[in-house]
C-alpha cells in the first residue's frame, strides 16, 4: 500500500503540471460536449466563439473600470456580483493544492497562501481593467509581477506563505492548458502569403536575434537571449512564457523579457499606424506588417482597426498565424536546450537523442499534447471546431489566466530588486530588444511586401 | 528591532497603497478625459478591440481568414 502510495503521490512539478492540466483541458471538452447545442451546432454565425460551455460560469476575471475599481466586479449587465470571479480564484486556489498533494507537500501548510496569492492575482487583474491601462495594452502579467515585485521587496513574504510559492508549477499548468488554444490548423489561415509573411521572418528573426545576443553582444544568460528572441519575434507575452519555461529562464529574467515587450509594443501600437499613412502603404500591406511586426495580439488588432477593417482582419490573421508557431518553437528550443546548451562536455557519454531526454521539461510533451489533440478535433469539422473554440474560449482561456496571474505575482514576491538591478544596468537585454525588433520590421516588410503587395498582387488591388 | 522593522515595513504597505490609490483612482480616470486618450479607448470600444488580450483565443471576435481574401489571392499577377 505504502509503495503504491509513493508511486501515486510525489510527482515531478512537470509531471503533476501535465497531469492537472491535461485533465482540466479534458473536463472542459467533455463538458462542453455535454452540453452541445441541439441545433445548428456547426454554425459559425449562431456561435461566433464556439459551443457555450456551461463551464463558462464557474470561472470569471475582474472586468473592465474607468473611474470605481468596484465597477471591475461588475457584470454585463452592469450587477454587482462576484460570484465567477470568486469560483475563478478557487479554481486557482484548488490547483495550488493539487499541486501540493501531488508533490507529497502539506496540503494545510498550503492553503493559506495560496488564498491570499488569489487574492494578490485579483488586485492585480483589477489594477490591469482599468480602461488607459488595458486599452494601451498593459496587460496583467506586468501587474501581476509589480504586486508581487512591491509586496516581497517592501513587506517582505511571510513564513506561512512561502510554501504555496509554486509560481514555476503554476505557470507550467497553465502552458499545458494553453496547448489546447495552440491549433496547428490556424497556421494555414490566410493561406500562402500569410504563411510566407509568418513562417520566413518569424524563425529567421528569432534565431538571428538569439545568436546576435550570444555571439556579437556576449550576454551571458543565453535562456535570456532566447526568451527575448522569441517574445520580440513571436507573439510577446505568451511566446516569451512558454519559451522561458522550456529554457529554464530564470524569474528575473522573464521578468525583464515581458515588461520590455510590453513597453515596446505600446510605443509600436500608437506609432505605427501614422507611420503606415505617412508611408503611404496599402492598408492590407500594412496590416500584414503590424501582424508580423506588433507583439502582443491585442495591440496588433488595435493597431490594424485604426488603419481600417481589412487592415485589422489581415493583421489579426497574421498575428493568429504566429501565435500558431508557440507550440513548434517551444518544443524546438526545449530540444535544443536539452541536447545542446545544457549538455556537459565533461559528463558521461550517452547517446545524444538519451542525454536531451533526460533533460527535456517533460511539461512541454503536456502542451504538445493538448495543442495536437485539439488541433486533430478541430479540423475534423464544423461542429468539432466550435466543440474546441467554445471549451477554451469559454473556460480554459480564462482559467490559464489566473494561472498565469498568479504565477507572477508568486516570481514578483520571489524576486529581489537587487536581482534585477546588474540586467537593467548594463542596457544589453534592451539594444538586443532593439536590434531584434530592428531587422524583424526591415524583414517583415520586405516579405509582405513581395507577398501581399507582389506575388500576390490581387489582394491589395480593389 | 523586529518591531522596529515590522512599523517600517507597514509603513512602506501604506505608503505603496496610497500611491497605487492615487495613480488608479486619480490619475489615470483623469486621463481618460485628456483628448487623444478618450478617442483611442472610444475607437477600441466601438469596434469591440481588446488591445490587452495576450493570444488570440482572448479577442472579443476570433480572427478567421477574411472571405474577400481568397477571391483576391493570385498566385501571380
């Protein structure tokens, strides 16, 4: 009994990731089939965002506020009503505690904690609703990291709270979460040019940023190098998430890789729009520029809307595009981390494939997982598309958002400002951010320029 | 000293509450009003954009290929 015991409970952090992940993704679409609509179920008109889960209602986040941080807890309706958004944090609450009895530590010990980092994770969605903040695009992870950032360095954390601290658990939960919104079908959306314009700039760029900052500026944190390649050159937040956790980057490190990314994507968001006009670009052209270009997804539709519905439609799909890519390059740099970074020249010789999979975040295989069983669902019709949309978009989005909120709050409380201080100062994440973003917007350009603007020429002529 | 530390460091929770209090609930509805700012976030509401939405599974719309492209595509001109 007792062996059966060790071998259900103390499980790898990675292990136990995969394990509650892949299970809240499965509840999701087994009850959102349960409850599929008895008409028109393959209608995309009928259901925009997919098949309404009734899951929907147990998980809800601060909305957003103007002028009275009590209108965040306000429904469509205008109500007053905490009640999804309470369920929300217990969801978060329930998988910090999972995650303890899986890991054979103290349930009780954990509780407390992982209460009160909910409630850091609500303070910091309600300080992200409100509208100058959300609407230029500040989003929560960097609310989240300055809670926590303010709380551990001026208060300091207390005893009883650091054994709910499982910020890396949390985050690597919620990446196998995400696996099931990563559909590989999404990547044939505007088909060719699309294609051309995400898959020719996205890898180049990432890769010539990686060994830029490697080789020509010597940083000395090659995980560094990578996360902030692939946040500039994917999709910013979300990239530079699922990128640090398969390098193993260190909290301070994707830490600095997000909040640069979104300060750099609200200048982009409000620059390049007058920048397009006054270059006198094509909307469609543009559109596909910002796409590639913008990192973050909001502020790439936001950026596209003001040049126009056509230029918001291509920048999106564009942008969707690249998200699309997350799962292949978080798996790719896992693999090369794995096999090639983190590998001992003075160790035992094993084979190479044995050594990288030794080392390999067994978490990634989680995502993966999600991201190709959602993606063969998906594509096998009309009504199994909206099955998917309406699991993820209606609950599993939502719960890998309090995820990954509270997440950061937990590597904010865990992070010294004297840690941050040596990368700040010496200015090199910020020139290779610059130089990175640089060739991504000469690239992009020039191939959306000979794919939309060229070989295709049709699609920018009325 | 460990009271002396336990005032300081409540000290320090106040005082970052009552900056957070004044940016949130002073300065930035304030900035709303401020011109530019009212016509972006107008603009962003009017067309239903979510410009803090961090994939796109999180847009208020789902992007899908847009049904005019596909009769403009050529693969040559």
């Amino acid at each position: 009994m007792k062996a059966v015991r060790q071998r259900i409970f103390g499980l790898h952090e990675d292990l136990a990731a995969v394990v509650i992940g892949l299970g809240i993704v499965l509840l999701a679409l087994a009850v959102t089939w349960q409850a599929r609509p008895a008409s028109d179920a393959g209608s995309r008109e009928r259901h925009p965002k997919g098949w309404p889960t009734p899951l929907a209602a147990t998980v809800g986040t601060p909305g957003a506020w103007a002028e009275a941080p009590l209108d965040a807890f306000r429904d469509k309706q205008g109500n007053l009503g905490v009640g999804p958004i309470a369920l929300g944090m217990g969801w978060m609450v329930a998988i910090v505690v999972a995650g303890a009895a899986l890991g054979r530590r103290s349930v009780r010990a954990c509780l407390p904690g992982a209460i009160l980092l909910a409630g850091l994770a609500c303070l910091a969605y309600v300080l992200s609703g409100q509208k100058v903040i959300k609407y230029y695009n500040l989003e929560y992870p960097l609310w989240a990291l300055a809670v926590g950032l303010f709380v551990g360095n001026a208060v300091g954390v207390p005893r009883w709270l650091a054994p709910a601290l499982a910020g890396e658990f949390l985050i690597k939960t919620g990446l196998v979460i995400f696996g099931a919104e990563v559909l590989v079908s999404r990547l044939l959306a505007l088909g060719l040019p699309g294609l051309m314009t995400a898959w020719i700039v996205t890898p180049v760029v990432l890769v010539a940023t990686y060994l830029f900052g490697v080789h020509v500026m010597r940083i000395p944190s090659r995980a560094l190098c990578m996360t902030l390649s692939a946040d500039m050159s994917v999709c910013g937040v979300s990239a530079a998430i699922a990128t640090g956790a398969a390098c193993r980057a260190k909290k301070e490190e994707l830490s600095l890789a997000i909040g640069l990314s979104l300060f750099f994507t609200v200048i982009m968001m409000v620059a390049m729009p007058p920048v397009i006009r006054w270059m006198g670009l094509d909307p469609i052209l543009g559109g596909a520029w910002i796409g590639g270009t913008i990192d973050a997804t909001g502020a790439v539709v936001a950026a596209g809307e003001s040049l126009g519905k056509q230029a918001g439609e291509v920048a999106a799909t564009v942008k969707m595009i690249q998200n699309s890519m997350i799962g292949l390059i978080a798996f790719a740099v896992a693999v090369y981390w794995a096999g090639w970074v983190e590998r001992d020249p003075a160790g035992p010789r094993g084979t190479l494939a044995g050594e990288a999979w030794r080392r390999f975040p067994r978490f990634i295989l989680g995502f993966l997982a999600a991201s190709l069983v959602c993606s063969w669902l998906h594509a096998l019709g009309p009504e199994q598309a909206l099955w998917v949309d309406g699991a993820t978009t209606g609950f599993t989005v939502k719960l890998r958002g309090w995820l990954f909120c509270t997440g950061f709050v937990c590597m904010g409380l865990q992070t010294s400002f004297r840690e941050l201080a040596p990368y700040l100062a010496s200015g090199r994440p910020v020139v290779l951010y610059l130089a990175g973003q640089t060739l991504n917007l000469v690239l992009t350009l020039a191939v959306a320029s000979l794919t939309f603007g060229w070989l295709f020429q049709k699609a920018v002529e009325p | 000293m460990t009271l002396w530390s336990d005032r300081l460091a409540a000290l320090r929770l106040v005082a970052g509450a009552a900056i957070m209090s004044a940016v949130w609930c002073g300065l930035l509805p304030r900035l709303l009003s401020f011109a530019p700012v009212a016509r972006h976030v107008r603009l962003m509401e009017e067309r239903g954009v979510d410009p803090a939405a961090m994939y796109y599974t999180e847009l208020e719309r789902l992007p899908l290929p847009p049904p005019w492209l596909a009769d403009r595509v050529v693969l040559w001109p």
